[in-house]
C-alpha cells in the first residue's frame, strides 16, 4: 500500500524509532525523581526544550510538553477564557482544525467570531484589519499551513497586527513545524504543535506561551508539579527526544526544499493533464510542499468514491467530507472557500513526506489514471 497520508499521521520516521528506544535504554527513571538517574533524564528532557527553543526562535521557559495539539489549543482556550472579560469575544480563522474551533465554542460560548478566507483559503487581512479598528478580541488564532489543502497563512502578518494592537496571537504550527523552517514561529503569543505529523511519536507535542505569563500560567492538567506546575502529568521523554530530534533534522532538509515544491508542481500538473475537469484547491497561492488537494470529477454514482477506489487499488489518500451520506459532514475548510457540498465530497487530499520519493507520487497519479479509466463519467 502507497501512503499518502501523512497531514493525518505520518509513518515514524527511522531517526525518531531510534532515538525513542535509545531514550528508553539511557534513561529509565521520571525526569522528576530525585536520584541520580531521575536526574539524568532531566537535563536530557531540558537539553530538548532548549534544542526546540533555539529552532523556533524562543526562551526554553516558554516552552511546555503535552500530549499533542489537541491538548495544548484546549489548554490555551482554557486560559485565555480565565484572563478575558466575560462578554469579549475570540476570533477564529474560518479553516482552523476541529480542535481549535470546538475548544473556542467550549470555552467561549456563544462568542467566537470566524474569520473570513479567501477563495484561494487564505485568511483575508484586510477584513481582518478593519475588523480589529472597530473591535479588539481576547486572541486571534490563525494556523500556520492548513492541514486539508496545505494553504500556508499569513501567520507573521498577522502576529504583528496583534502584536501592536495588544491582542493575543494564537498559532497551530502542527502541519508547519518538520517540513518548513521553524525560524520566527517564536515570535508568535503562542504556538503550538505535535511530532506525529513529520515522522515523530504519536503522543507528544508542545506549547509555547508568552514569556510575560511565567508562573500564572495555571494549566489545563492539575495534579502534579511537572513543567513548573504548568501541566502535570510524567513527561514523555522518549517521546519529546524523538520529536525534537525530527524537527532537527528537517531544519537540514531546508536546502532542498525547491525541488520538492517542484515535484508536487509537476505531479500536480499531471493530474490536470490525465483527469479532464480536475482543479487543484487553493492553486493561486502558497501551499505546503508536501500536500496536493484536488477536486475531481464524479465517478459514476456517489458510491464510487474516489478515496475507496484509490484504497482499492493501493493508494491511502484521504477527502474532505463523505459522499452525501448523511452521517458525516462536508468539509469545513473547503466549505469556507466556496466549495460546494457535492465538489467537497469529491476533493482528495494526497500528503506524503520526506521519504515520498518522486516515483511513488508518480505512481500514484498513475492509479488515479487508471480510476478515472475505469470508473470515471465520459
């Protein structure tokens, strides 16, 4: 089977196998005991946030480790309901990840604002400006690279826009950090991110806070000192060191990162070339390397997904929203694009990593050929 799903979860990566079970054998101990080899762990577990520190452009005592993504937006939700006035509202991008959007409507009932995207899927910033000069939010939170079609955001502009008009400037880096520079990301309120994504464990992520909050950042997680009282739970060590180590080396991949913008701009164009009425999502403007996002024609009827015939035939990709089936709902992002109901349900997502060589993602668009070949509505 060709994978090629990794904006889901990508396959671990050799480094980080290594590393997780060299992390097991070298420190056995919790990093918060207090004998020698507790101890060891420790400076291995602070050794890590100084290493993602100095990648993203930050304090390591801004740095804290969870269990991925999920956790940190609910646990930055959390925080930012506590400090805001009980009437002030958040503003969300309209393409945010579902566990930013649903963490806001917990949190901040009835007062979450989406923010409107272009058709392109990119956060409109001059609405946005005009907006802020009629109102301020407790935060705006905008991702860094979206994880269906891969639309990058402006996510430093907007940082300071905030930054100067005092409001708080929240940033998903999920599918951002391992695959472009994480220089800058810093720089942003907060930020957060998990490792499964670019061949990390599943199970760990960060969060990175204002530097001003320090110890009044309480935490989502009580019941234990660990991070500085700022979310207990053991910390993930051999999870972190893999972690950490994946976005190391993807920061030395950085050289090369031309040509693979180059091999998705080719395999793209083949899609458009074989499939007749095919249309590459968000095609005008900046996108992740590693992720192509196309809407394509109908196959016979609705139960001829192309997701199960690309399965069928040994291709994992995923789509944005079932066939009309009634029980899943379409696609959000694309829904905030303009996308229609019946083109979302026919809207692949292919993402591959490092490793995808240039041959399996040509082998790829050779089975979506032979789909449309077969299947496909002349």
């Amino acid at each position: 089977m060709l994978y090629l799903d990794h904006n889901a979860t990508a396959p671990l990566s050799e480094l980080a196998h290594n590393v997780w079970l060299e992390t097991h054998t070298k420190y056995p101990a919790n990093p918060a005991s207090q004998h020698r080899l507790g101890q060891r762990a420790d400076v291995a577990l602070e050794g890590a946030r100084e290493e993602l520190a100095g990648l993203m452009g930050t304090k390591a005592s801004a740095l804290i480790w969870t269990s991925g993504a999920t956790e940190a937006a609910n646990t930055v939700m959390f925080e930012l309901a506590k400090r805001g006035a009980s009437n002030q509202k958040i503003w969300v991008s309209a393409i945010e990840h579902p566990c930013v959007l649903e963490s806001a409507e917990r949190w901040f009932p009835d007062r979450v604002i989406r923010l409107e995207v272009t058709s392109q899927g990119v956060l409109d910033v001059e609405k946005f400006r005009a907006r802020l000069e009629k109102s301020k939010p407790v935060a705006v939170l905008l991702m860094a690279a979206n994880n269906e079609t891969g639309v990058l955001q402006p996510w430093r502009e907007v940082s300071e826009i905030c930054r100067l008009n005092g409001v708080w400037m929240v940033c998903d880096a999920t599918q951002w950090m391992g695959r472009l520079s994480a220089g800058g990301l810093g720089g942003c309120d907060f930020v957060f991110g998990s490792g499964h994504k670019c061949g990390g464990p599943v199970g760990v992520g960060f969060l990175k806070i204002p530097g001003s909050w320090g110890g009044a950042f309480e935490g989502l997680l009580v019941g234990g000192g660990q991070e500085e009282g700022r979310r207990a739970g053991t910390q993930n060590l051999a999870g972190v060191l893999a972690m950490v180590a994946v976005f190391k080396v993807a920061e030395t991949f950085q050289e090369g990162v031309v040509d693979r913008f180059n091999v998705r701009r080719e395999i793209e164009d083949e899609i458009l070339r074989i499939v007749p009425g095919a249309s590459i999502v968000g095609s005008g403007v900046e996108r992740l390397w590693n992720t192509v996002c196309v809407t394509l024609p109908e196959l016979g009827d609705c139960r001829q997904r192309w997701v199960v015939r690309m399965d069928a035939a040994g291709v994992a990709v995923s789509t944005g929203s079932a066939c009309a089936s009634g029980k899943e709902k379409g696609s959000h992002v694309l829904g905030a694009m303009g996308v229609s109901e019946g083109e979302r349900g026919r809207t692949l997502r292919w993402s591959g990593g490092w490793q995808t060589t240039r041959e399996q993602w040509m082998e790829a668009v050779r089975v979506l050929k032979q789909v449309w070949v077969r299947f496909g509505v002349s």
